[in-house]
C-alpha cells in the first residue's frame, strides 16, 4: 500500500481524467503503433516494433503509478480546515522580513503543485517550514538560496 495523499477535489478529478486518457487513447495510440511495427516483416531486426513495445511497457507503468495514485487518494473538505494555523489546503499570505516581499501561496500536495498559480508543495521548504504555523509567528526556511526568515500574516482557504 503507497502512502495516502490529500487532494482537493479537483485535483483528484484531473489525475482520474488523466488515467483515463493513458488507458483509452494512450493504449490505443501504443496498439496502433505495434500493429503497423509487425505488418513490416521481421519482428526480430525490426526497430520500430521494439521502440513500441517499449514505449508500451512505459505506458502500462505510468498507467499502474497513477492507479496507485488515485487508489491512496483523499478528498480534503475544505470545511473541516483549521484556519487558525497552516495546514494542507491553507492560503497563507507571508511576508519576507529582509525585503519585505508579500506572497501569498496554498499549500497542496505535490502532485497539484503549481507556482504560476501561486501553489506550493507542503514537500518544498517552504511548505514544511510552514505548517503548523499561526497567524503572527515567525518561520525560518533553510531554503536552496539559504536561509530566508517568513512572517505569517494570514491564514485562510
């Protein structure tokens, strides 16, 4: 049994949509592929026959990771958060106390991490930093740049 992650609801609606994609079309397009590969004669000299199969048996293990994926998956309620510190699904505004830089991010999980769209991995250092936090308190992140000192301004969904 893999490890049980939390998701947002669409989150877990976009891997669901993408297994689906890789066991429909993706086995159809790898199918199609090998087909074409055995009707040019000789299977044993024949390169393109085995890239497919190589690329099937690709296919078939990002199909059975995400199965896993989505089997040990969990929906948040966003109603049962603690605003009163940071967790998981939280919107945390932070301010850096050298520059004063104001950024506000939402934790999630790593699968749904996305920076353009303002949402950290509670993996990263700064999402582990982070947790359990309160509104007021002041976090230390030893981050790849070195180390950078956060105040939590606000916490919220």
């Amino acid at each position: 049994m893999g490890k049980v992650a939390y998701y947002t609801k669409e989150g877990l609606d976009k891997l669901k949509a993408e297994l689906n994609e890789l066991k429909t079309k993706g086995r159809a397009d790898i199918a199609k592929q090998i087909a074409e590969a055995r009707d040019k004669g000789d299977l044993s000299e024949n390169a393109e026959y085995d890239a497919a199969k190589d690329a099937q048996g690709h296919l078939e293990a990002k199909i059975a990771q995400l199965e896993e994926v989505v089997g040990n998956a969990r929906v948040i309620d966003e109603s049962t958060i603690d605003t009163s510190k940071v967790s998981i699904l939280s919107k945390v505004k932070i301010k850096n106390t050298k520059n004063g830089a104001v950024f506000t991010y939402s934790l999630v999980s790593e699968e749904e991490a996305d920076l353009k769209a303002s949402k950290i991995s509670v993996q990263s250092p700064i999402g582990k930093g982070l947790l359990g936090k309160k509104a007021g308190d002041s976090a230390r992140i030893q981050t790849p740049g070195g180390e950078i000192e956060f105040e939590i301004i606000e916490i919220g969904i």
